[in-house]
C-alpha cells in the first residue's frame, strides 16, 4: 500500500489520513481560527501566518514519509480536518518513535486525541514494530497530560527548560510506554 492513501480509523465519525497539499488551506483555517488557544502550548503556531507557512510544514512531513522516518495525519472528524497527530523522526536503531499532536478547542472533550493516539501507538507496535512510544507535554497542560497518563504511559522524566515557548523557557513531562506493556486495543 501506498503511504500517502493511509487510512487509518479511529471511530465511526472520525480517520486519521496522511497530510497532503491538499489539507494546506483547511489546517491553516483551523490553526488561524485557534491561534490564541494553540500560541499557549505550541512553539510553531507564531511562524505560521499564511498558506504558505502551512504549506512548507506539509512539505517537512512529506519528506518524513519519503525517507520512511514518520509521518503526519490531519484528524478528519465529521469531515473537518480537527487537528494532527504524527510520528516526530522514527528511531529506527533504538526502535522507538515520539507522538505530537494538537487538537482545535472546540473538537476537545470528545476524547478523539486518546483514540487517535491509540490508534498510532497500536500502529507504532503491530505494524512499525517499534519497542517504544513517548509524549512529551508541558507540565502545566493539563489536557495534553491527560491523554498519556488515560492511555497507561507512565510519566518517566521531566525535562526542565525543555522547550522556548513564547519568550520562555517551559518544563516537559515525558511519558512513554513499551511494546511489551501496551495492550494492543482498537
């Protein structure tokens, strides 16, 4: 199969599809529309001020597939692109691979980003064989912190200082679980 057509669902309303192109003009709406909210938990949301912009982050994630060290889905939910989800630069000496994702405000409280991040860890271990996962969150993002600890991950270290986030230094939890500790689930 093709990894551009990847398909991947999540439930009865809602896919996960590798970002092309195409997705450029209805991710930036969405991160236009939410650019208050993001600018409070994601480092890139500043730089991205036009089409374009979007464009170039689609191009980066396509080059990931191109050299098979990741990718990148827009979540589809009721036929509206509701945030991304993607593998940041597989490890594929040490097998392991790091999950960012973000979601719109107003698709939140659905529990579409724990399903979503269920579905690409299931991925990461059945299909990938990769032998670990992580996510790293701001300390003080609640909501992001949610989603690992709901999926069992445990928290393994804090990272202090560990990302420049609107003119300042925050503190990141990492959470990470292993292949042999993940109950694959659909």
């Amino acid at each position: 199969m093709d990894i551009l057509s990847l398909r991947l669902p999540v439930d009865e309303e809602t896919e996960l599809r590798i970002l092309t192109e195409r997705d450029a003009s209805d991710l930036y709406a969405l991160v236009d529309q939410n650019r208050a909210y993001l600018c409070r938990w994601l480092p890139w949301v500043d730089a991205t001020r036009s089409i374009e912009d979007e464009l170039d982050f689609i191009r980066i994630t396509q080059g990931h597939v191109a050299r098979n060290d990741g990718f990148t889905c827009a979540i589809w939910h009721r036929g509206m692109i509701a945030g991304t989800i993607g593998y940041h630069p597989i490890d594929w000496i040490s097998r392991k691979v790091e999950i960012g994702y973000m979601l719109a405000p107003q698709f939140q409280g659905k529990g579409l980003m724990t399903k979503a991040c269920r579905v690409m860890v299931n991925y990461a271990f059945t299909v990938l064989k990769l032998t670990k996962v992580e996510v790293r969150c701001a300390t003080d993002n609640e909501r992001s912190c949610a989603i690992p600890e709901r999926l069992g991950f445990t928290r393994r270290r804090t990272v202090h200082n560990g990302q420049w986030l609107n003119d300042r230094l925050i503190d990141l939890y990492v959470y990470g679980v292993y292949a042999s500790e993940w109950e694959v689930s659909g």
